[in-house]
C-alpha cells in the first residue's frame, strides 16, 4: 500500500481530499458511474456525490 506524499503533516481536510481523489479516480478507471458505485457500496448516491465534492470533508 502506497504512503501519501508528505503524509505526516496532512490535516484532516488535506488527507479527505486525497482520498475523495484517489476514490474518483479509481471509479473513472473501473467505468463506474457514480450511481453505480454508490451502489456498490450500498450508500445513497446523493449522499457519495456529496462526500467526494471538492471542498467537502466526510470527515467530522
């Protein structure tokens, strides 16, 4: 498993940002709407559109 860069100054902010990306990324890659992959992970789509918006933090 990959370290992110620099990953012992990361705010909380920073690493939900990095992993909202990673996560876009990943479903692009697998051709996954992002319906889809809120299905998949048995979560309401508004609710993953909302968590992996740029700016927003899942992370409370």
């Amino acid at each position: 498993m990959k370290k992110a860069k620099d990953q012992s100054g990361s705010e909380p902010a920073e690493l939900a940002s990095l992993v909202g990306e990673r996560i876009k990324k990943i479903r692009k890659e697998e051709g996954l709407s992002l319906e889809l992959f809120a299905l998949r992970c048995d979560m309401n789509a508004a609710y993953v559109g909302h968590t992996l918006s740029p700016g927003m933090s899942p992370v409370r």
